[in-house]
C-alpha cells in the first residue's frame, strides 16, 4: 500500500518521477495527490477564451473541425493549420510544422475528439485576432485508445501542468498512485467529520482525482479546503497558545517616567485609536509572558507614535527597545523622527531621558563601537537599526521589546536571531505594518499574534487625489501630469518621481508586477532623471535616489530633501514606507502598472502629510480593458487600504499573501482561498482552538500531530512556524 511520505520515485518509473520533480517540484505520494485538479472539462469543453493569457500554459479540450495544408512563405514546402471547437463553437487554431505536421495529420482528422497542451499565442489583430498553440502535445479520446473508459467520464481532470509535463501523463501517475492507495489514516478526527458532514480523507481523494460527478467534486473540495484551514489554525494556534507559556520580564507602566513627560509634551493629541492600543499594548508588555502583538494600520495613521510610547515604557521599567527596519533609508528616518519626537529627552547621560542609537552598516568604525557600546551597556534605551543589529557582535544590557517595521520585508532567521538578544527571557515584540489586512488573512497568516488595528488618521492629514494617466493613448495627458508637478513646485512644495528599476535590468527594486505591455523594459530612476532634467522639469532642483547609493550619499540626498533644498526626488520603492517629507504634495509614478495594489497605496501615502492636499499619478501605457488598468482604477479610485488589500488579494496567488512566495517555496494552500472561504476559517479556527486547549500536544490525536509535525518538518512550513 503507497503512503503518503513514499518518494514518487519508488512509486512511478524513474523518467516520470524525475519529471514532475524537476517541473512540478512533486517530490512524494502525498505532493503528488496534493496536485488537484485545476478544473475538469465536460462534454468537449474549451477553455474559456476570455482567460486565455499569451505565453500561458494551457489544456484545452474539443474536437478537430478542419485540418488544412498551408503555404510557408519565403521557404517553400507547408505546415499543417488545425481547428479546434468545443460544443460553445469557441475556436482555437493549433499548428504543426516539419515532420512533426505529417504524424498529426494522420491523426487530426475532422470529427476527432482531443485534448490539446502547449504555450498560448495569437495572431491577427482586433476582432479578427486569433489563439493559436504552435506545436502543442496532444492526445486523442477514442474508444479504442487505452484510456478510453477514463475520457469517456462525464468529467475529466484538468491538472496544472508545464513543459514537457502534459495533464494527461500526471493524469496516468495518478492512476498508479490512486490504485495501490488503499485506506489512508485520517487526521481529522471523526466527531468533527461527522459535525461538518466530511467524508474521509480516502474518499476525498478518490472524488477529486476521479469524479463521478459534480457532486463528488463539491463534496472533495469541501473536506480538502477544511483540511487545509483546520491544519495551518491548529499550527498557528499551538504556536501561540505554547508562547503563553514563555518566560518574559514584566515592563509595566509607572506614572512619572519618560513616558508621562513625552505625552506631556505631545503637540497634539493622541486620537481615539491610538489611545486604545496603547492601553492593549502597555497591558501586554506588564505580563510575565511575552506580548505577540501585530499592529496594522492606514499609511499615515500613527503606528510610530504607539510603537514609540511602547519602548519608552520599557526603558521607564529599566528595559531597552530596539526598532528593526528594512533599510538604512528607513532606519535613519526612524532615528530621526523619534530623536525629534522627544526633545531633549533623547539626550541621555547627565540630560536624564534616555539615549537614542543608530546602528546600521554604512555606519563608520567609530560610531559603530559608540553605538555598539551604548547598547550593550544599556546606555542608549532605544536602538534604531537595520540588519546590522543581528549581527553576533551587537550584545544588549536588558533587551525587552522588539519593534519589527514593516515585518513581511525580513527573513524568518533574521527576526529569530534578534528575539535570541534577549537572553534567557523572550522579549515582547510588537509587528508593525502599512499594508491593510483582510480579516481572513490576519486569522491565516498572522493566527499566532494578536491583532490591533488603527483605522483612524490623525488630524491634519490631508485627502490624496489620484488620477490615472493613460500615457500611450493620450499623451498630453502625459504633459499636463509634469505641468501640475511644476505648479506645485511654484507654490513651494516637493514632488517625488517613482521609477521600478535603477538604470540596469539588474538594480530591479520594489515588488513589480509583470505588466501586460512587455514591449520594451520599465523605466529606470537614471534615465527619468536626465530627460526630465532637461525637458519637463528643466530648471527644477532634481536628484536621485535609490538601493545602490553608498549610504552616506542616500543620508544625504534625504537631509537635503527634508530641508526642501531640492524640488524633485526621482526614487524608487525605497521611499514606500517611512518617509515622512510633510511639505511633499505631489507623486508621480511611472510605469505605474508594474506594481502591485499595495505598493501602489504605500508610495500614495508619502504625500499629504503636513495638511498639503496630496496629488498621486499613475502613468502607465497599459490600455483600457486590460487587467493592470483595472487595477490602476482600483487604486484611484479608494483611498480605503482594506478595501484595496482585498482586491490585491483576489489578483495575487495565495502563495504570496502567505509570504512563502518570498523565500520561492510553494504555498500549502491548495483548495483554500483566503477571501471566497472566510466561513471554513473561522469554523476552522474555532474548532481547532477548542481542541488544543483541551490537548495542546494533541496526545490524544496521533494522526493530527503527525500531519503537523509533518508539515513543520518540511522546510515550506519555515514561514508559519518562525513568524
């Protein structure tokens, strides 16, 4: 009998084994029955042309109508043109050439049914364009063709295939897999079976992989979806539930500490949001377990302020705070934000209050040993630092909370190895973010962290218009864009230019989204600068800034920047978070469509800041109609972050909301989708936290914990069980 954790290359024969490894990364038994399908064809049904994407992969299934000879141009001899229609009379036209065109002439032949796999193209254009796949692998449904009894199905298994790889042939390894299976041992246990009438997980697989009917296919997708929610809760929950049980040093609040002499000196009020979170967070940081606490919120909505009243009420209790950002452009904003926000209080020494460090690589030997220095002996009460900070060398006297900014930009083992700091105890850690969660992704990813959210923008924050410009279609859109860019300069404001590249194909930053016009590279920060330079903005204070500037000079090109001694900022995305410029109004992005929702609404916020009114471009050339205008219309048209967070969701996979796409690991979710199956989550959840906390070691349910040990012991799962 095959089991689950069996290599496929004990199960199948060598050359298959190692074709689904090397295309599909399917390694074991249970990855390979892990491989749904990615929908099923009934009665000779296309794929839906309206999904059909230019260089896709894609499986279609239909029937020969006419197979014609035509003339190759210029060099004599033919090749075979074949069309292909499903029952909808929805066509696709596949080609042949060389010797290959004569063997599929023999067998594509008018009336014939197949099912047709290859790399999507079109030709033609308008009303008269027309999908075509060139040289596509093809298998016939004929009665008396081994398989025939399978395609004579009324449904038939349309799996996620790739080069060289054919859905027919994982069809086949299935087949192998799905008759030496036997009875599978099932982790679910069967009360909760019973309560959410789930069939087994034998029967779930069976019906998936080989449906009698629609009704199998629901009811397979029902119990896989449960699984997959049930596993990755009850992971996340034992994660957070067993961190309850964690040492921690309690830092609670006093009453005449530097905390109450900076709120004191506030010169504006805390609002209403800001207030309840610092009453959560401080209530936290006064156990003797450590807080886990994710902080989201609004670009704009105060999470420093919160985050900066946390670490001053642990070095009140004789602790120190250390705040890790993503890069030194960040880093050093922090630093000179939260020395600004206290005043003298940052002086430290014979000052009182406490001191404030900068740690960062581009630091200099000797102010590198000062910060290190102050740090280790509990001197500086607060560091400020990026990656430099992990580094082994870098001790603390008393580390008690630990400030993660904009958390999703740093590697599992770079958070791990700052909680380490601390020493014997853990430290409180407190997760900020600007990007807007949806509700079934914070339960999903961020499940072992409580979650407290600011909605509320402070007073004075000035509405962001956003418009899109459609440069390609309407270029003087284009020229009214810079003409508004150089009025607000006029009136004393700053502008930024955003770019997705550097000036080389290899100095890319930023999260691009691949854009429907791939007709030339995106526009480089370098090459902008200089035509804008001399034409648009000609006369104009203009300098650069980007990742692959010495650090002295992207330091420098800020300070200068913030002192409003120059007019334009043309950067790339590493102004998206942190960047607090009060007297910028005016953003224009370019190429506007290579980036993501997200990334989009964080580069937005940076203008607006000082009660300015704010005025975001996204300039693209991709057309009306396409799916990146569709996106770019989203974000003009809401500044709701989550309103946009779950439209970015519904147009990214699942993987990358997860964050294992950071790292290149598949995601676990298969089934599951995080906004359609908000229902199965929060069941999910509830059922598995009333299970832990009646086992948390699930002594109880072997099967269950040899699931998750499973899941944990593969080095997907590194994401969900470090975060």
């Amino acid at each position: 009998m095959t089991s689950f954790d069996e290599p496929l290359a004990k199960a199948l024969d060598p050359k298959t084994a190692k074709l689904l490894e090397s295309v599909l990364d399917l390694r074991t038994v249970g990855d390979l029955l892990r491989h749904y399908p990615r929908r099923y064809a009934e009665r000779g049904e296309l794929t839906d042309l309206d999904d059909l994407r230019v260089d896709e992969h894609v499986t279609v299934v239909g029937e020969v109508t006419r197979a014609m000879r035509r003339p190759m141009r210029n060099k004599g001899g033919t090749w075979l043109e074949v069309e292909v229609v499903d029952a909808r009379r929805s066509k696709i036209y596949l080609s042949f050439f060389g010797k290959a065109s004569h063997i599929a002439e023999t067998r594509l032949r008018p009336g014939r049914r197949g099912m047709f796999a290859g790399k999507v193209g079109a030709f033609g254009q308008g009303e008269k364009r027309k999908w075509q796949l060139s040289h596509p692998e093809f298998e016939m449904i004929e009665e008396h063709e081994t398989g025939a009894e399978e395609f004579a199905a009324a449904l038939v298994p349309i799996y996620p295939a790739g080069k060289d790889v054919t859905p027919w042939a994982i069809r086949r390894a299935l087949g192998v897999v799905l008759d030496t299976m036997g009875e599978l041992d099932d982790p679910l246990p069967e009360e909760l079976r019973t309560r959410h009438r789930l069939p087994g997980l034998s029967d779930a697989l069976l019906a998936v992989h080989r449906p009698r009917d629609h009704a199998d296919v629901a009811r397979a997708r029902k119990r896989l979806r449960f699984d997959e929610a049930f596993l990755l809760q009850a992971v996340l929950l034992q994660r957070r539930m067993a961190a309850a049980s964690w040492p921690a040093t309690p830092r609670p609040a006093i009453s005449d500490g530097l905390l109450a002499d900076f709120d004191k000196r506030l010169p504006f009020e805390l609002t209403e949001g800001q207030r309840e979170v610092g009453e959560e967070v401080a209530a936290d940081l006064a156990m003797a377990h450590p807080m886990h606490r994710l902080l989201q919120g609004e670009v704009g909505a105060g999470k420093t302020v919160v985050a900066l009243r946390a670490m001053l009420q642990v070095v009140d209790a004789g602790g120190q705070a250390v705040l890790l950002a993503p890069t030194e452009v960040l880093a050093q904003q922090h630093h000179r934000s939260i020395s600004a926000m206290l005043g003298d209080l940052a002086g430290g020494g014979m000052f009182g209050g406490t001191a404030v460090a900068l740690l960062t690589g581009s630091l200099g030997a000797a102010a590198r040993r000062s910060a290190m220095l102050d740090a280790a002996s509990g001197t500086a009460g607060i560091v400020v630092g990026t990656h430099a900070v992990l580094q082994e060398r870098v001790q603390f006297a008393d580390l008690g909370l630990v400030v993660v900014d904009e958390q999703h930009r740093f590697g599992v083992e770079q958070r791990d190895a700052l909680r380490e700091k601390a020493g014997a105890g853990r430290p409180h850690v407190l997760v900020m973010t600007a990007t807007p969660i949806p509700r079934t992704v914070a339960m999903t990813v961020f499940g072992d962290l409580t979650v407290s959210t600011l909605s509320q923008l402070p007073s004075g924050r000035a509405p962001i218009t956003t418009h899109v410009v459609p440069a390609a279609e309407k270029p003087h859109f284009l020229d009214r864009a810079w003409t508004r860019l150089r009025e607000e300069i006029g009136l004393g404001r700053q502008a930024y230019v955003v770019c997705p590249r550097i000036g080389d194909l290899e100095g890319d930053e930023g999260d691009m989204s691949k854009s429907d016009d791939e007709r030339r590279p995106p526009l480089a920060v370098l090459d902008v600068a200089e035509t804008l330079s001399r034409g648009p903005l000609l006369g104009l204070r203009t300098e650069v800034l980007h990742g692959k500037l010495p650090p002295e000079e992207k330091d420098a090109v800020m300070k200068a920047f913030t002192r409003g001694e120059i007019d334009v900022l043309v950067a790339t995305t590493v102004i998206e978070v942190g960047v607090d410029v009060p007297n910028s109004s005016v953003m224009v992005i370019m190429d506007a469509d290579r980036f993501g929702v997200s990334q989009l609404h964080q580069l937005r916020g940076r203008v607006g800041r000082g009660g300015l009114p704010g005025l975001c471009l996204l300039v693209t050339d991709s057309p009306g109609g396409t799916p990146a205008r569709a996106r770019l219309d989203a974000v003009a048209a809401t500044l709701d972050g989550f309103e946009l967070s779950r439209v970015d969701l519904e147009q990214r996979r699942e993987g990358d909301v997860l964050g294992v796409a950071q790292s290149g690991r598949r995601s676990s979710l298969k089934m599951l989708r995080l906004l359609r199956d908000e229902d199965v989550i929060h069941a999910a959840r509830l059922d598995a936290e009333a299970m832990l906390e009646a086992d948390l070691e699930l002594a109880g349910h072997p099967v269950l914990r040899a699931e998750i040990d499973r899941l944990l012991a593969d080095e997907r799962a590194e994401y969900l069980e470090k975060t």
